[in-house]
C-alpha cells in the first residue's frame, strides 16, 4: 500500500497505518498511544508528519467534524458519510443514502467538478438515546 502510493515503508508509517485501520475515527493523541505501545518511543511530530504524508498519499482521510479535533480513517475514496453522536461524540461510517454517491449532483455546481460531498449527521447514538430516555422516566 505504501510502496504503490510511492512512500517509502517505514515503521512509523506502518504504525500509523495499523493504528488507524484498527481504530477508525481516531484523533492524533489516540493514534500517538498506539504508536507508542507498538514502536516504543516516537514524538508527536513524526506521528503528525506521518497523518500528513498518508492522507495527502490519500490512504487515509482526516475529518474534522464541528466542534471536535481532527479525526483519521483508512476508508478513502467512496465518499461515505458520518453519524456524530451529540453525547458521547461516538463517529460512525454511513453509506450514501441513495445510489453511487447523489450527494456530487449539486443543485447549482457553479462551474466546479464535484469530486466528493461532506456529510455529516448529528443526533444521539443508541446508548446515549436511552441514556436520555431513561433519564427522562424516574
């Protein structure tokens, strides 16, 4: 994967790679945990250096939902979308409602070429739902 992105395979990049396929939606300290519990020592500048290099190499996409620090995910390339818990913050992957990606047909695309559309829905996950649920019935 990274030979054919043209970057060399490092073990901060393997690391990296590793942390975030197992662990979607992380933030970059969680990430750094990772690192650091597989390779030992690595700083907070190789691990921001390496998010930079794999997600301009786009093996990895950083989101950044409202509110929240920058998240990373190993699903690139299909233009899914996001749920966002408004509690507890949880990030879920969603497919495109309907058909191959109709959030790219722009009711005025001004001229652009519409490569890819950012989604996200904010509501309550099932467990803070009946949290609140439960809370609201003594």
């Amino acid at each position: 994967m990274l030979r054919r992105a043209a970057l060399r395979v490092t073990a901060p990049r393997v690391a990296v790679l590793s942390a975030v396929h197992h662990h979607p939606h992380s933030d970059t300290d969680s990430i750094l945990g990772l690192v650091r519990e597989t390779l030992g020592a690595v700083s907070h500048q190789a691990v921001y250096d390496v998010l930079r290099a794999l997600t301009a190499a786009n093996l990895l996409r950083r989101i950044q939902p409202m509110g929240t620090v920058a998240r990373y995910e190993t699903r690139v390339g299909d233009n899914h979308h996001h749920l966002v818990c408004r509690s507890c913050g949880v990030i879920t992957d969603v497919d495109c409602a309907v058909g191959a990606a109709p959030c790219l047909t722009a009711s005025d695309d001004s001229g652009f070429v519409l490569d890819e559309a950012e989604v996200i829905y904010w509501g309550q996950c099932p467990a803070c739902s009946t949290q609140v649920v439960s809370q609201s019935h003594p």
